[in-house]
C-alpha cells in the first residue's frame, strides 16, 4: 500500500510541475484530473485562443497491477526519467504509448 501511495504522489507531483509551464494569463486552462479510486490522472488543456477552440490532453498515467502506465506524453520531457528521480522502480514503468511489441526493446517494463 506505501509503494502505491508513493508513485500516486510521484505521478501528482509530475502532473502539477508541468500544469506550471501555462501562462497565468492565459485563455487556456491547464486542468488536472485525479482520479485515485480508479488510479487515473491527467492534465488537459481546455479553452479558446482567439477564435479557436483548444482542448487536448497533454499528459496521461494510469496505475495498473502496481506499475505506472504513461499512456500519452504530450510535452518535450521525459516524464519517464521524472517519475525514477521521484523513487519509481524503472521496472514499475511502462510505456503505454509504445506498441507491446517494441516494449522489449526499451529498459522499462512491458506490461
């Protein structure tokens, strides 16, 4: 139960770090989802700039049979490497985006 409320706090503390890169004025807002009963957590961008509307997920983590899924990373950080500075086990990681295949091939779990 310790090793799951730590990698939550992990993916939170991730999540919150890049909800910071949004400008304080902007139209745009950077909304965090937390869903710790069923162990899924996000942040999207919702909003308008000038006349077009903006929505889309920029980060994505599930928690599954004890190991973080990074379903969808939509910055230019390794989200990965945070989540192992943070005390996440590499072998607890799993690169969702990545085919199951050519998860064998990186040094992170398969599944």
């Amino acid at each position: 139960m310790a090793k799951l409320e730590k990698y939550r706090d992990a993916i939170k503390q991730v999540i919150r770090n890049y909800q910071q890169y949004t400008k304080a004025d902007s139209p745009v807002e950077a909304q965090i989802m937390f869903d710790t009963e069923h162990d899924h957590y996000q942040l999207v961008h919702v909003g308008w700039e000038k006349q077009r509307r903006v929505y889309g997920c920029v980060l994505h983590f599930d928690i599954k049979n004890e190991k973080i899924w990074v379903q969808h990373n939509g910055t230019e950080g390794n989200v990965a490497d945070e989540l192992i500075d943070l005390g996440v086990d590499k072998l607890d990681i799993v690169l969702g985006f990545h085919s199951p295949y050519k998860r064998q091939f990186t040094e992170f779990a398969v599944g």
